[in-house]
C-alpha cells in the first residue's frame, strides 16, 4: 500500500491549489 513519496498524487495537487486559492482570497486580490 506504500506509495513513493516522490510521485505526488492527484489529492495532493489539489490540496496545494485549494491551499493556494485560499491564501489569494485571504489577501483580497489575485497576485497579478
């Protein structure tokens, strides 16, 4: 059941682009 943790997985990109659209909206405004 061990995966490599080298190989990140789906859920994980997810988690870091909902993590990531969470902090732009913290902020107020997109990056740009």
């Amino acid at each position: 059941e061990s995966q490599p943790v080298e190989e990140p997985t789906p859920e994980d990109f997810w988690d870091a682009l909902i993590q990531s659209m969470a902090q732009q909206s913290q902020k107020g405004k997109a990056p740009q």
